[in-house]
C-alpha cells in the first residue's frame, strides 16, 4: 500500500519540482519544405504536439537531461534521436525526414485515447491523411472514408466492417469523435458530416470494430476520430474555390433537364497564432443543382476555434455552425408516379406526390478541453461540450420538426508510472433531449466510467480496460452495461507485427428509435420505449509485413462479431385487423470476415498503389425462428484499387471501388428491390508548385457514369467533375 | 501493376449498372399488359393499381391478404391508353383486375376495402363473359394482358366477395 501511494505521488508530483526545459525546432523534407502535422514526441511520457504549417513544434516542460525524441509523418520514415536538455534552457533539433510511403501511420489516437507514436494498435486502425484529403479534392469528410478498407459509406451512413448495413436515418453504429469529443446527434444518433468545413480537418482515425470498453454506445462496430487543425503560429489565410457539372443521364429516355446541373462553392479561413494563443475563423458557402430531379443543396458554414497555453496548460475551443436547405427526392419516380415516358422506373425522377418536399436543417457544436501536463508521467484533461440539431421536413402530407440536444462533460487522467506502462481512467456524462413531434419530447442521460492499462513487455505490448455506463431514459430507472477489452501486439523480426484483441460492444437505442410515431409505407409506425441497448462481443487476429519483398506493405485481419438484441422494424398484426410496424430486439447476428490493404512504392516518389479488400459473411436469425439469412445491405465483397504518379508539379491518379450487390434488404417486398454491384472509377489530377501558394486539383468522380443505388428507390452520384483552387498563405 | 490495372478496367468494362426497363422488360417475370381508360376520372381519385390473385377471393380478407403484389405500383390513369407491368412469382392468376383507390391509409385489413373499388378486370378473350387466368411461367413474363377500365361503373368489393361486419 505504501508503495502504491509512493508511486501516485511520483507519478503525479508536479513538474516545478524537476528541472526542465523546452525542445522547439522545424519538421522538414529532404528539399527543405515544412511538413505539417508531423508528430513529435517523447515516448513514454505524456508529451507530445504537432508540427504547424510551417513545420515548426515546440515541446515545453520537457525535463532536463538526456532526452529521447521522436519524429514522424505518413508516408515519411521516422526518426528517433537522443538530445542534452539544460534545466531551464531551450534546445533546437531540426527534424529531416525522409519519404517512405510504406511508412505505418506514426500516430494511433483512436485505439487506445492517447496518442501512440509508432507502436501499433492491438486492433485495426485506417487513416485518412491531410494529404489523402486534398488528393481526393472532397467536399466532405465522408466521401474520403469510402477509399478506406472495410468502410463503405451507404446513403450517409458508415458501415465499418458490415456492422450499421442501412438504418433509414434513425441511428449509426459507429461513433464520430472530432479531437475525443462525441458528435453524434442526441435524438436521431446520425452523423453530420458536413459540420466541419474540410479545411478545418488533419486527418480522420478509423477504429474497426467494437470501441464501447473506450467510448461506449454507439461504438458497436467502430469509432471515426476526425482530428482537427492546429492554429499555427503566424498570420496565414486561406481560400478554396470549386465549380462543377454533374453528368447527365446516359439514357435519352432517363433525360429529365435541359441543361447540365452544376455545382460550386467557396470557403476562407484567417489565422493568427503565438506560442501562447492563437485563434481561427473559418466560413463557407455551397450550391449545388444535385445531379437528379429535386436535388438542390445550398449549404453555409462558419467556425471558430482558439487555443491558449500557459506553462503546461492548454485550453482549446472551438464551435461551428452550419445551415442546409436541401430538397428531397425520397425515392425514384416509380411506374405512374411521374411522367415515366413508358419505363417501370425513372431513377432520375421522383414521385410527383413528393414535389416540393425539403428538409431546413440547423446544426451547431461548441467544445472546450483543458489538458494539464502534471509531470511528464501525469497528465488530465477535462472537456465539456454542446451538439445542437434541428430539422424541419417540409413535405405536401405534413411537415415535421425535431430539435436534438446532447450535452457532455467528461475528465480523463493519463499516466506513465513508468516509459513501459500506460494507464488512462476516465468518466463521462451525457445528457442529451430531444422535442420534435414525431419523437415526442424526451430526455436520456448517460453516465460512464471507464479504465485501461497498457504494459509493454519486451516484444509485446499488452492492454485490457473496462467501462461501465450507466443509461436512464426520462429520469427512470438505470440500466447498466459493462464492456471490457483486452487486446495485444506482438512486433516479430523484419518489421512485421502481429495484433489481437477481443472487446464488447454495445449501442444504447437512440430517443428516435424508442419513442418515433409516424406512418411509413402506409403503416403507423408506433413507439417501444421498452428498446434495450444491442450487444455484441467482437474479436480480430491481424498481422502487419513491411517491408514486403522491398516495395510493399500488407496488413490483413481475421474479424468475428456476435451481436445480439440489434434492433429492426417488426411487422405487427394487432387483432382484429390493424397492421402496424415497430422497432423491436429481435436479431442476432454474426459478421466474420477478412480484411487486407497492401500499398506498394515499385517507383519510389513517383507511384504508390494501393489495393483493399474486405469479405464479409453475414448471418442473420429472428428471435423465435430458426431460418438464418444474410444481414440487409452488406455485400460480400469491397474491393478497392488506387495509384498515384507524380512527375514534378504534376500528379495523376485513380481509383477503383467495387461492392458486390448486397443479397438482402430490409423490407423487401414492399420498396423496389433494384440493386445492382458498386463500381465506380474515379480519376483526378493535381498541379501544385512546390513552395507555390496554389495548388489546383481536378477530380472527375464515377468517370464512367455507371449509374446505381446502395439503398433502395435512391440513385446514387453519378459523373461529376469538379475543379478545385485552393490558395494558401 | 499493369495486371492490376487490367483487372480494373476488365471490372469497370463488365458492369453495366442499372439501365432502362420499359414496361414488359425481358427481365419481368410476372404479367404485363395495357389498360385502356374509359369514363370521368373522379375527383377523389389518388390511384389505379393492378392486382392479381391466384384464386379467385370468396370473402373479404382473401381479397385483401391474398392480393399480389402487397403493396402494388399505380398505373397513370390521365391517358386513356397506359402500359402496365407487374412482378409477380411464376403460377396461374385467376383474377387480374384494375383497383381504383381513393385517399386513405391502408390498413391490409379488411377495413381497405372502403377506400378501394373494382376498376376493370381481365377478361377470358374466348369468352368475355368471363374472368380470364394469366399464367406466369417460370422466369419470364406473359403480355397481353389487356383489358378496360371505367371510371363510370367502379363496383365496391362487396360486389365480387363477402364482406362480413368489421
């Protein structure tokens, strides 16, 4: 016992209490360009940054002596060097990195809560890149996640490894986080994409499978971190310009405008940063015709972010707000539902009952987060945040509204009682309502706590944690959940690693989901607030090679999940005649699969390919019945293929996704069961001087117009091409 | 790499994706057919459905549970001519008819039945008198099923089965 206290007071005995001083300097390529978002750290302490535009870092409160520090980027070879430090001094080390495409991601955020410079997850992680983001010339986050292995983005919604298939808006199982902070919305459970202007984003962090043991509901089958931009130092601006065509239909008979729709918008962002605070305002604005009949988007955005550091304190906050009037082509124009120039259907119509119908939508977040570094052993960090959303669905039979609040507190220690040991503890709280007049009004609260060790024992790395949260709907009574994690990392000789982990999952229903009241196909749907939370344990086995036969890197992992109580819509004969549709926990489920990526640099600098593939077996049982069948809306195979060259100030690429068509979907028999493979090519290109403030990129998105759907009676993006200018300064 | 590429292309090249379906496709199976329209559209009309049964309804809960498809798509009635196709699974259908529906939310209860109203049914063409059978062979579709609709004479289902008191 004593010793357990001596070790506390150790670990978080204050930093005033040693020597220290501050490691700064620059993060640069071979040809002296400034690489931003470059990780620097000292390994095995709590400190850690990132460099800014400029390249520059600054790592304060760094105690005196020999001082290990490490550097690293993606698509960079990393560098581990060992400096004097002078209590009270400043020493300058200058980083030069070395492109290395096969290079692993250096930082892992997602997995564990704190950052891991160059130590690999005990369970599957993708990233998109700063770069992959500008590459791909995306407006929104999401459209940059389907180029991920095991991710395939239905309609809006993420499916990571098969676990949300298509949920018709009413919840996600997967999380979003942007820098920790939960934003998923607090009635429906969906995701907003489009909150956060691509310009704010550094990278997105995809944690495949279950995530509960670290973030709790809603982490069923992953957790998507975005991490944002720093402010750097400086006074820098910036401008992005797109303009665009959408193709037109590749039929005659489809044709249904004379013109071609276009598309275009413009976002800026002005910051000024010091050592000490720095701030950025960011705004933006969107227009597009939609590339079907009743399809226009306008789209507005601004935001706001600061920091402020004051010795080993950091205080970030940052808000946004996004406005979206968007018309709504609820499903294709169906035979006698528009003027159907004799065809069964007109993917590029809607249903002329549903003319005029629109969706006003009102989204705003507002975080702040203190990290205090106690020692380079200690460290907490406190946060508290606000997501609003607010709809209003203006259709010819009825309009309706909801207005969803989810508000969140939460603190979390970080301690290294020694460079070998990590231990995080945590606890959240979660209060979240909702007013709308098909979800009622109603309010649900959420209390979690949550812990995780990390050893590392020689070649190994061992984790296992736990959380418990506890769930009240409308003040009533407590459920609770417990979702442990255990998981583990093996580095084997020639750079290979191998990883396992076996955690639970869970997803409490969302407010819409126990209390939603309308009609659908003709049917009410009514509510069930009796709805218990979906459960699932889930289990991978994964393996790392790199380098493999010098010019590739693998990687590749077995996964399992077994779910049960996942929700679905039920059909319910009500003697003596009445038919109505709930939801109810009635399936069991069971996703196994296999998913690879190997990316391979046969001409250094110049061309890196890429190649995803994920096999998914799904089963599928209704309480009470035997049959089995495959889970709705999740094809058996994802293939992707990507290749960039680049020669100079010029660079090229493509890439390739395919889904198989999905054998099942829900409701069949009452909707259009049409559906057909994935395949679809994208070609881009890039010019960018080096050094230069320009850069201008082309994407021409689905280049062969292959016309299909993901979700029933909703035609998928068809050709666009787009042309983007950013300027930065 | 280059096979990889032309493992791509060889993908992209064989997937053709959705493509137009005109009414009577190669690829329905099931039944398809024109409705010609006759007599004053009512007011109140919300849509005109083609429904098939594999025997003929004696009450009204066979009328209502045993329509194929559940849920059917409409017909445009503004024309007085208007091609029709249904899906339907292979077998022989003893009662093709043309529904007209009013507004109002169907129930599958036998309580749809004051919303909907017989339109027009297919007729034997050697006996016109009576109701013809359209047999649906296995994957493919039977055309010309042709027969009237009129707006002038709608007959309530009670006409056709036995409704007992809801």
């Amino acid at each position: 016992m004593h010793r357990a206290i001596a070790t506390l007071l150790l670990v978080v005995a204050p930093l005033r209490a040693a020597a220290q001083g501050i490691v700064r300097g620059t993060v640069r390529d071979k040809d002296g360009a400034p690489i931003s978002s470059a990780s620097i750290a000292i390994p095995g302490t709590t400190l850690s940054t990132r460099s800014d535009l400029q390249g520059a870092y600054r790592l304060a409160v760094v105690p005196a002596g020999r001082v290990r520090v490490y550097a690293a980027a993606l698509g960079y070879g990393p560098i581990d060097t060992t400096v004097a430090l002078t209590g009270g001094d400043s020493t300058i080390v200058d980083f030069i990195l070395s492109p290395a495409p096969l290079a692993l991601p250096p930082v892992d955020v997602v997995s564990d809560r704190v950052p891991h410079f160059g130590d690999r997850p005990a369970t599957s992680v993708g990233q998109v890149t700063e770069r992959e983001l500008g590459r791909r010339a995306v407006n929104t986050v999401d459209e940059a996640l389907e180029h991920v292995a095991g991710v395939q983005m239905v309609n809006g919604q993420t499916n990571v490894r098969g676990s949300t298939g298509y949920v018709q808006g009413l919840n996600s199982r997967v999380l979003m986080t942007v820098d920790g902070v939960p934003m998923n919305q607090g009635d429906r459970g969906g995701i907003n994409w489009d909150l956060l202007a691509l310009d704010e984003i550094e990278s997105v962090q995809i944690l495949k499978g279950a995530g509960s043991s670290l973030y709790g509901s809603a982490a069923f089958g992953g957790v998507i971190n975005v991490t944002t931009r720093d402010v750097p130092t400086g006074f820098h601006t910036g401008l992005r310009l797109t303009g665009g065509v959408y193709g037109d239909p590749p039929h005659p008979v489809w044709r249904f405008r004379d013109n071609p729709g276009m598309l275009g918008g413009a976002d800026f962002s002005a910051s000024y940063g010091t050592d000490v605070f720095g701030g950025r305002i960011s705004g933006g604005d969107r227009h597009s015709d939609g590339y079907r009949q009743q399809d226009q988007d306008d789209h507005l955005h601004f935001g706001a972010r600061g920091r402020w550091q004051h010795a080993n304190t950091r205080v970030d906050f940052s808000g946004a707000w996004a406005a979206d009037r968007y018309d709504v082509p609820l499903s294709w124009c169906s035979r006698g539902e528009c003027d159907d120039k004799g065809q069964v259907f007109q993917p590029f119509k809607v249903d002329t009952t549903e003319r005029g119908a629109r969706t006003d939508s009102r989204k705003a977040f507002l975080m702040a987060r203190v990290r205090t570094t106690v020692s380079p052993r200690f460290a907490w960090t406190a946060r508290g945040s606000w997501l609003r959303t607010h709809f209003v669905d203006v259709r010819r039979s009825a309009t309706e509204f909801g207005i969803g609040d989810r508000f969140g507190v939460a603190g979390q220690i970080e301690a290294h009682p020694d460079p070998a040991r990590t231990v995080i503890v945590g606890t959240e709280a979660t209060y979240s309502t909702v007013t709308s007049d098909i979800f009622g009004s109603h309010s649900q609260s959420e209390f979690a706590a949550y812990g995780q060790s990390e050893q590392r024992l020689g070649p190994a790395r061992v984790s296992g944690g736990a959380r418990v949260d506890f769930l009240a709907i409308d003040g009533g009574s407590l459920t609770a959940v417990v979702s442990p994690r255990v998981g583990a990392t093996l580095n084997g000789a020639g750079g290979a690693t191998w990883r396992a982990s076996i955690g639970r999952g869970f997803r409490s229903p969302t407010m819409a989901e126990r209390f939603v009241h309308t009609t659908a196909l003709g049917f009410d749907v009514v509510p069930n607030p009796t709805l218990l939370p979906e459960v699932s344990w889930s289990f991978e086995i994964g393996h790392t090679t790199a380098p493999l036969f010098r010019f590739m890197r693998l990687d590749a992992a077995l996964f399992w999940t077994e779910a049960r109580d996942l929700i679905e819509p039920q059909v319910l004969l009500i003697p003596p005649d009445t038919v109505k549709i709930q939801l109810q926990n009635v399936v069991r489920a069971r996703i196994a699969g296999f998913d690879a990526s190997l990316i391979a640099a046969p001409i250094p600098d110049r061309l890196v390919a890429t190649l995803g593939y994920t096999f998914l077996d799904t089963r599928r049982r209704l309480a009470g019945d035997s049959t089995e069948g495959p889970l709705a809306f999740r094809p058996r195979h994802l293939l992707l293929v990507g290749a960039d060259y680049t020669l100079g100030t010029l660079g090229v690429g493509a890439d390739f996704r395919f889904a198989s068509r999905p054998e099942r979907i829900e409701l069949e028999g009452f909707v259009d069961p049409r559906r057909v493979p994935v395949r679809v090519l994208d070609l881009r290109a890039a010019w960018k001087p080096s050094n230069g403030p320009v850069e201008v990129r082309l994407l021409a998105a689905n280049v062969l117009n292959y016309i299909y759907n993901l979700v029933p009676e909703t035609l998928a993006p068809v050709r666009t091409v787009a042309l983007t200018a950013v300027w930065t300064h | 790499m280059r096979k990889i590429l032309l493992l791509v292309a060889v993908v992209a090249a064989c997937g053709r994706g959705l493509e137009p379906e005109p009414i009577c496709a190669r690829s329905l199976v099931g039944l398809c057919g024109t409705v010609r329209f006759r007599g004053a559209v009512p007011a109140n009309t919300e849509n005109v459905f083609i429904a098939a049964y594999l025997a003929v309804p004696q009450t009204c809960t066979e009328l209502i549970n045993n329509r194929r498809p559940v849920i059917p798509g409409s017909v445009p009635f503004t024309d007085s001519l208007a091609a029709y196709s249904v899906p339907l699974d292979p077998g022989a259908y003893h009662w093709v008819l043309a529904v007209w529906k009013k507004p109002g939310t169907l129930t599958l209860s036998p309580a749809d039945t004051q919303y909907l109203r017989v339109a027009g049914y297919y007729r034997d063409p050697a006996d016109s008198t009576q109701r013809g059978v359209a047999t649906v062979p296995s994957g493919s579709a039977v055309s010309n099923i042709d027969f009237v609709v009129n707006f002038d004479s709608l007959r309530p289902a009670t006409d056709f089965v036995t409704c007992t008191a809801q």
